[in-house]
C-alpha cells in the first residue's frame, strides 16, 4: 500500500506558508496534521492580512489543517511527522533544521535558504548528519521561465551569457492593499507603527528587501550563467521606510569567472514600468522575459543585427509542477533534487547574499565563500 506523509506547516509569519501549505494538502499522498508558529522576537500588533493570526485562520478554516500549535517545538514533540513545511522567519531556519534532523523529519525550508553563511552551513551539516532531505522552497524554480531561459543558452542561441539582470519586488510586504496569488481579500492596511512590529522589518530576525527579494537573483544568476560567484559589491538602503530597522531597497554587482550580474530588491515599487525580467545578454543576442498572454510569461530572444523570436514557456513536468510534488517524487524515488534546490546550489546562494551583506556594512566588494571554503567546514557540496 502506498506511502501517506503525515505533514507539519511550520512558521505562519510568511504569506508564502499559504501557497506552500495548499501544496501539500492537495497532494494526494499526504496528511497535513497541524500547523505551527514560532515565538516571534517582537509580538504582532494586530490581525490583517498575511499577518501571523490571519494566516494561521486560514490554515484552519479555508485548508482545513485540524490543529494548530503556539510554539513548533510542540508540533515536533506530539505529531509523529514525515514532513515539515517552514516558512519560519530567516533567523529561525538553522534551529528548525536542527530540530527536525535531531526528529528524524525532513524539510523543506521557504527561502531564502539563510540570512547568513555560517546558518546555511548549520542548515546543511544537520541534514547531511541526520540524513533528512532538505529542500529549499523557491517559487521562481516552479514557473517555467527560467528552465526555458536555460534551454534557450544551451541550445546556443545568445552565445556565452555575459551579463544576468534581475529586478524583483514591490511595494513591501504587508503594504496597503497587499494581495497574494489565489486570495481576493486585500483585508485592512496596517499603520506604519503596526508593520514594524512584524519581522519583515526587523534586522535581527533577517527582514529586508535585499535578502527577501535579492535572493533571488543570487538564486537564478549562477544557475543561468553557469559559473560560480567570484565577488560581490553590496548596497542597502531604506528609502521609504523611516519607521522600519531593515533596508527596503538592495542591489547586488557580482562577479563571476566571464560574466557579472546586477541583481535589484526592492520594498518601494508600486510598478516596474517594465518587466521585472530577468534579462541575460550573451555573445550574440538577449533573452528577455517578460509577460505574455493569458498571464503567463514569455521569453523574447533578441537577435544580433536585428529581428526577434518569441518562446512560450511550457508548463513544467507533473513531478515538478509545485513544491509538494517536487519533495515528495525525491522521498519516493531517492533521485536528486532538481539541482537549484538541493544544498550546494543553496549553499552559493548564500554565499552570495553573505558576501553582499558584508559589502553593504563595509563599503567594499567581499570575496564569495567557495565551495572548498565549504567542505573545510563539514559540509560536502555534492
């Protein structure tokens, strides 16, 4: 008889909980059997919309998760789990993966994998030893823009990649009239003074847009450029949030071997004025993503000397078409992650937003931790 996962939805402080959990509760080899929230550092001012309060409600009431927990620690120590889903504030995510490798439970972590180098390598050390699989959740791998980019460069259409932008964000978590794929209700806007007490805001439990938003291109530039990061030259700034600790606004430069890339996260853009991208330029022409019909994205190749072609991105295969698929073909099966999910490609992420973070304290560009740095450390990139 086939396996049924009994699953845990960890940390209720991210809208993203909302999406991943309806994932796996739709998933039909799965149990979802209760949902938890950790301690917040500073305690939430009121309920609205994907505060912690409103999103643990809808974790009961619309998906329909029977029992909720005040503290994860007590979901780990009464459910016997399969499966953690944690989209916990970035602070908590090594502790989290400790505590679910020391119960023998496998996990999937929101990303970005961790607001520090010395967390991702916890992180990785504690799967590696306990032997769980740990995934980390990024919604742009579940879109087909991106694999389409990567096999418009392998089939050699631009040439060598020479340069990667990205430009990704919006108007700030939490931001009036804030609003989440599948969820009509925009809610109450929060004042000022009530968006601060959330952890986006907060640098200690890593908010800020250059690790929310900036992940993501330090996610995709190696991935569709096919190098490792060399250096970084890191910038935060909060332009638009006097009220707030953490930065709204962060840009990376990296540099790569024979490339470099300009990767933009922002809390202060009502709208894009174009398309967010992301754009690669190569030897021979440019590929551009950018909306299509129907809302779904396209990828527009630029040709050197003129004309253009246009790609539609296909829909991805059944076993990757969401998060909850992704994980659990891997657990059936015991074939690999797709490679932009599992640990060493986390760990180069990580290494990059840790070099930018660096940079943006002291001003100058930081070397990118490699992966030899890495295996000094207990943790083998394979």
């Amino acid at each position: 008889m086939p396996k049924t996962y009994r699953v845990g939805i960890l940390g209720l402080c991210h809208m993203h909980i909302n999406h991943v959990a309806k994932t796996f509760v739709e998933h039909p080899r799965t149990d979802v059997v209760a949902c938890a929230d950790t301690v917040p550092l500073v305690p939430e001012k009121r309920k609205a919309l994907f505060t912690r309060e409103w999103n643990r409600e809808h974790m009961l009431n619309e998906l329909g998760i029977p029992k909720s927990y005040d503290d994860y620690r007590e979901m780990l120590a009464h459910e016997r789990l399969d499966i953690v889903a944690c989209c916990s504030e970035n602070v908590y995510h090594p502790q989290i993966v400790e505590d679910c490798a020391a119960a023998g439970v496998h996990v999937c972590v929101e990303k970005p994998m961790a607001m520090s180098m010395p967390h991702a390598l916890r992180m990785a050390r504690a799967a590696r030893e306990a032997g769980i699989l740990m995934m980390i959740h990024w919604p742009l791998s579940f879109v087909a823009n991106l694999s389409k980019v990567e096999a418009l460069i392998q089939a050699g259409h631009i040439g060598k990649p020479l340069e990667f932008r990205l430009r990704i964000g919006h108007a700030g978590p939490l931001a009036p009239g804030a609003s989440h794929p599948g969820i009509r209700d925009k809610g109450e806007d929060l004042t000022e003074s009530e968006r601060a007490a959330t952890w986006w805001h907060q640098d200690a439990t890593g908010g800020g847009a250059l690790l929310d938003f900036g992940c993501y291109g330090a996610f995709a530039a190696p991935w569709i450029l096919g190098e490792k990061a060399q250096a970084v030259f890191g910038v935060k700034a909060n332009l638009g949030s006097p009220w707030a600790e953490a930065d709204d606004n962060g840009v990376m430069f990296v540099r790569f071997p024979g490339a470099m890339a300009i990767l933009q996260g922002t809390w202060s853009t009502w709208h894009h004025g174009v398309g967010p991208g992301p754009i690669v330029y190569g030897e021979r022409g440019t590929l551009v993503v950018e909306p299509g019909t129907n809302g779904a994205s396209q990828v527009r190749l630029g040709r050197a000397g003129g004309g253009s072609e246009i790609f539609a991105c296909g829909p991805l295969p059944d076993d990757r078409k969401d998060t909850a698929h992704e994980f659990i073909t891997r657990l059936e099966t015991g074939e690999p992650l797709h490679p932009v999910l599992g640990t060493p490609h986390n760990l180069e992420a990580a290494a990059i937003l840790d070099a930018a973070v660096r940079s943006a304290a002291n001003g100058g560009m930081e070397p990118v931790a490699s992966a030899t740095w890495a295996r000094g450390r207990g943790v083998l990139c394979m």
